[in-house]
C-alpha cells in the first residue's frame, strides 16, 4: 500500500488511455444536492484565492485492462467525489462556447478515450444502474435519462451554478482550472498484498456514510473472484425489488429485519452488520449461499412492503395491506419465517391465512387499546424460535401459535372484548388518522367484494373540532373535549372541505346527497341534532360491530408445549441451584440468556435505558438492602471499581461509567441480588421470572 497527495483530475483523468472502474460491490450513486453545493462552494473559494482545495481520501487498486492494454483503475473508496467531479466537468463542458474550445477539449480528454472502442470511450464505469444513466448524459441521449435520479439531478444543480458564475465574468478555462487544484490523498493497494476489505471498513471518509446494506454488499462482493456475477444474478435483483426513487430505507431496514429473524433476538442499527457478518460464519455460508438466500426472504420481503404487487392471494394481501397501513414492521421478522414455511409448503394456504390473520388482528386490538409498542420488538425477534422450538408444534402451526399468543401477560397480551370495547367507546382516536381509516374501512366494506377505496377519503369529524354558535346551543366545552375525537364522532368523506364547520343540518344534507358511506353515517343522516348522547350511541354500535370483526377464538391444547423449561422466582432463590437459565421474563418481555451472569448484566442494561439517572445514584446498596458502609464480606451490589475487595473482583462487572455491578457468586445469591434489583427499580416481584431448563 502506497498513499500520496495529488490533483485528482491531473492524476485519475489524465489525457491518455485509461479506465475508473467503479467495482459492482459499490454502492450506487447517492450524493445530494446538498453534498454536490457543498462541493461547488469549496471550488468557488479556489477560483477566488487560486489555491489547492483538499477534498479526501481516494483507494484504488491499479491493473491492466487484458483487452486494450490500458491502465484500470478499480476504486475502492472514493466513488462519489469522482463521479461527482465528472459531472461537474460534463457540466463545465456543455457551457463552453466557441471561445472557449481550449477547455472543452482538455474536458474531453478528460472524461473520454478519444481513440478507444464504444465500449471503452467513457473513462469512468459506474456499477450497471448508474452507468446507464451516465453514458446517457455523456453521449447526449436526454430521451434515456432519468431526471428524478441523482446523476442527472447534480448535473443539472453543476451547470446551473456554472452558468451564474460565468455570466457574472468568471470564464470556464478558470473554473476548469479550478477543479484541477482539487487534491485528494490517493492510497494505491497492491493486488494479492493489501486486503481491500480491511482497507475499506477501516477507512473514514468524507462524504454520504456508509449503510449496513453498502456494507453487507461490499463483504459479499468485494473479495469474490466471480463478483460480476453474483452481482448480475442475485445483488440487483436485491436492489430493484427494495431500492425505489434512489432510496436505500427499505433495503437497510430489510437486512436489520432478517438479522433479527436469523438470530432470533433484536439488533440495534449499529450492531446489524457485525450481527450479519457473525451470522455468515456461524452458518459456513459461501458468498453465493448467502446471497441466495437473502435473495428468497427479499422476494416476501417486497410482498410486505408492496401487498399489492404479490401473487398472494386477496385475502393475504389484504392483512399484509393493513399490516403496511399501520406501520408495524415490528412483525415482519415472524411474518418471514411464516412466509418461508408457506414458500417450503411446511403448511398451506388456508394455514397461512389463519396465521396471518391472528397476527394482524392481534396488533390491530393493541392499537385500538393504544398499547405501547415498545415490547413487540422482543416479542416477534423470539416468536417462531419459542414456539416451534418444539418441532412438533408445526403440525398443530395455527393452533401453537395462537396458543402462545394468549399465554402471554402484561404488555404482551391479547386484549380482550371488554378492554376493546371500552377503548372503542372512549379512546381518542383521531391521533392514529391510519388505524381510524383502517377501522372505518373495515366497518363500512364488511364482508364484500366490492370494497371502498381510501383513495380520497379523508377523516371527518361530525361534531366539529371548534365549535360554532350553532353547535354551542347544546354542547358545553367540557363534553365536547371528551368526545370530539372518540369512534362515535368520527366518519369518512371525501367531501372534507365542503363540511368544515358547517351546522350539524348542513352536514347531513351533504352527506345524504353526495356519500357512498351508508354503514358508518345510518345513524347520522336520520337525526336532527348530534348529540353527546348520538356520539356514545354511535360508538357503541361500531365497537358492535369491530369486536365481531376482530374475534379470535383462543386455542385450549394442553398437548402444545413450547419449551421443555420451568419457570423459577425470585421468591424462592434456592430454586435456581444447579440449574441452567434460557431466559428470563420482565414485564412481558422476554430475554434470551444463557447464564445467570447474563441475567444480572442484562437486566440492569434495560432498567438503565428506562431510567438513566437512578443507576449512580444506587452505588453503594449493598446485601442488606440499604446504603450503610459495606460489610466485612464487602458485598456491595453496586459500587465503584474501588469498593471492590481484590479477592473477589470476579464477582463484579462494570456496566457503565465505572458503575460495577455483582455478577459472580452461587446462583441464589444472584437471585438476591436480582431482587435488589427489581425492588429499587420498583417493579413488582411477580412481574419477573426466569426459564431454566427442565430437569431430565
């Protein structure tokens, strides 16, 4: 490896034969805007003060090209300022006029091969999906450009810019000069010596971060010698099925979703792709091996996210419609799994379906009771793994599934009628406008083939959100503040702007005369005034009406198990002697451990994010449960690194800022110290308990 300082025009576009060959495990052309004004403020700043302008760091790797006997070079970092100083100068290009030839040739043999085959003319290749783009813009081909992307966007934000400094007096020879005094450091690896993977994670340079799925593709594509066809057969296909308008969203949030799948436990953002790479190793997978697969999960992937476009059945893409209209993603690690077993015919469509179905209505009933989502993340990461852990369970699919659904408690329960009704007659829901409209529209479609569209529909609210004179006559501010946003005042019209604030009698008339809504407005076009009394009414007969729909039959088979474990508590610590914990269970939130080490550093890792402020100021709590000075045994629950007798230092583990925690010791006097816990987090008792394998 070799590393320098020079001009980048000067050294990477000299006027000789060459080739910038941007390798396919790159990512595809993502500078903005606001990186190419970026870029072009710095440039205006060289013309000014004719000084060099340093703008990174360029990796490349130096070969002979077999066919033409020309230097190649392959980039391994720096794709985006070079193809971003070739648009500038294409740019800088089509401004020059005829007095300014000198440049516009010298810009020629810059970008372009003069003497070289069609094939080899343009010097830069971007990776296939930018390079059809390019070679449009170069050889003048407006008919094939794409003017939403971002190669013809910068170029046109370029010559803009340009043409405003050239009309204030600055000619394009001094902006081409300009850009001739943009340096960079060139780091130039030797093939079969220097490992361009390590280079590349390690480096970090300016410009757009790296994604996890740059990353990912970059570790799959990067070091393999058949990288042009695995990116042909399988990374594009990835990408055209996931990556819309220029946009990497779904396609990062997909591989965060199959780690999470694939390791059955939730992955932070940061950890997604050290999570991928371990997963690689772990399963001995080949670049190809793993690229297949990921290939499989993107096609139901890209099911989830465009319902509409699946060879599913209706039905199917319908939950998977309402599933995308609330935005819960959470379950689409479990909806994964679910949809293999299908793909693998593991069950059938009529399975899949029920299955789907429960899983839909289950997250519709926890937004309808406004259920905080913050524990659903756990729940589908470890669902499929808890419950076909037992193999058998598979025979029996819906019936386990709906099984451990409703075996679990607190935040991860399946609400029940009476807890849907009530929410149905009095919650707010004019603050989740997707879950109303989805409500409404199931009320109003039922059963039907024919359904009605949400295209123009919009939430309307009956008794209007500031009341009028009229509205004044016979609703005080206090019922109004109660029941403007419930179920029973609210309906769906495409004729929004025409009610606005208009009287209850205005209202009707236009809802009457103009609206294809029956179901929702029966109880509303047949009244003379709305009333509080109407609004509770009304609510009532949708709650009616949304309990039946969203019925679920619980499953009662005691012949379903989902793993062969026994739940221990913290009331009784001798229990967990000789025994082997898989997990533990806080406030209906389960946690895959494999010691009790584990628990202890675990569970305070989550009181500490719920509560950051309480875990300082517990150091020094120590066995007896309180704040005096340490006993002779020194057994401090929490401390700092100097509270801590030297013979025993291994029963302590830090977990932030210095903050030590007892981690070591028999298991039940790690019981006792997880009772501390729970008791200063105040948290009840019974609202934790561990799995520990079953005795044989």
């Amino acid at each position: 490896m070799k590393a320098d300082t020079f001009n980048a025009i000067d050294r990477l576009f000299a006027p000789m034969q060459m080739i910038l060959k941007i390798p396919v495990y790159q990512r595809n052309y993502d500078w903005t805007e606001t990186n190419v004004r970026r870029l072009l403020d710095d440039i205006k700043t060289v013309v000014q003060d004719h000084k060099s302008h340093f703008i990174g760091a360029i990796v490349y790797m130096e070969s002979q090209n077999s066919d033409l006997g020309m230097p190649e070079y392959l980039i391994i970092d720096g794709q985006q300022r070079l193809t971003t100083i070739t648009l500038l100068l294409q740019a800088l290009k089509d401004l020059c006029g005829k007095d300014d030839q000198q440049a516009a040739d010298m810009i020629e043999s810059f970008l372009t091969n003069k003497y070289s085959p069609d094939e080899y003319k343009i010097k830069l290749k971007p990776i296939k999906s930018d390079n059809v783009q390019y070679e449009a813009l170069l050889n003048n081909k407006p008919d094939k450009i794409d003017q939403d992307g971002h190669v013809y966007k910068n170029y046109m934000v370029a010559k803009k810019t340009f043409k405003s400094w050239i009309e204030s007096g600055i000619k394009p020879i001094e902006i081409l000069t300009a850009l001739r005094q943009l340096q960079v450091v060139g780091i130039s690896l030797k093939k079969g010596e220097d490992d361009p993977q390590i280079i590349f994670e390690s480096i970090n340079s300016t410009g757009v971060a790296l994604t996890n799925s740059d990353l990912i593709r970059n570790f799959l594509l990067m070091s393999d010698h058949d990288q042009d066809r695995l990116f042909e057969e399988y990374w594009l296909p990835i990408e055209d099925m996931l990556r819309r308008n220029n946009d990497n969203y779904q396609l990062d949030l997909f591989f965060r979703q199959y780690v999470i799948m694939k390791s059955h436990t939730t992955v932070a953002e940061r950890k997604v792709y050290s999570t991928f790479v371990t997963l690689f190793k772990e399963n001995e997978y080949t670049h190809e091996s793993a690229l297949q697969e990921l290939k499989k999960y993107v096609e139901i992937y890209s099911s989830f996210l465009y319902p509409e476009e699946s060879s599913y059945s209706d039905e199917v893409k319908g939950y998977l419609a309402d599933l995308k209209q609330l935005n819960q993603t959470t379950c689409y690690p479990f909806l994964m799994h679910l949809f293999a077993d299908f793909e693998n015919q593991v069950i059938d469509e009529q399975t899949l379906n029920k299955a789907l179905r429960l899983i839909t209505i289950y997250l519709i009933r926890r937004s309808i009771c406004n259920i905080p989502t913050n524990s659903l993340n756990g729940l589908f990461a470890y669902l499929y793994s808890r419950v076909f852990r037992i193999s058998a369970n598979k025979d029996k699919y819906y019936e386990a599934l709906n099984k451990y659904l409703f075996a679990q408690n607190n935040k991860n329960a399946v609400p029940d009628d009476e807890q849907l009704r009530f929410a149905l007659v009095h919650n707010n829901f004019y603050q989740n406008l997707p879950l109303s409209r989805l409500l409404m529209l199931d009320i109003e479609n039922g059963d039907t083939k024919e359904k009605l569209s949400t295209g123009n529909l919009t939430i309307k609210h009956i008794m209007p959100q500031t009341l009028s004179k009229s509205w004044r006559q016979y609703i005080s501010d206090k019922d109004h503040e109660e029941y403007v946003h419930t179920l029973g005042n609210l309906s769906i019209t495409g004729y929004n702007s025409e009610m606005s604030n208009k009287s209850f009698e205005e209202k009707k008339k236009i809802l009457k005369q103009n609206s294809r809504v029956q179901i929702l407005n029966e109880d509303v076009v047949d009244k003379d005034k709305w009333t509080i009394q109407d609004i509770t009414n009304r609510s009532k007969r949708l709650a009616d009406i949304l309990i039946k729909k969203y019925h679920i039959d619980q499953v009662v088979d005691p012949k379903i198990e989902f793993e062969n474990v026994d739940k221990i508590y913290l009331s009784d610590p001798g229990a967990a002697t000789n025994r082997k914990p898989v997990s533990f269970t806080l406030e209906g939130s389960n946690y895959s451990v494999k010691t009790f080490k584990d628990i202890t550093i675990k569970l305070i890792n989550i009181l500490d994010q719920d509560d950051p402020s309480r875990l300082v100021k517990l150091v020094g709590l120590n066995w007896k449960g309180n704040f005096d000075s340490p006993n002779a045994n020194n057994k401090l629950i929490i401390c700092r690194k100097e509270d801590i007798d030297n013979k025993i230092k291994w029963h302590y583990a830090e977990v932030r800022d210095g903050v030590y925690v007892m981690v070591g010791g028999p298991a039940a006097t790690i019981m006792h110290v997880l009772k501390e816990l729970i008791d200063f987090y105040d948290i009840n008792e019974n609202d934790f308990s561990i799995s520990v394998r079953a005795k044989k």
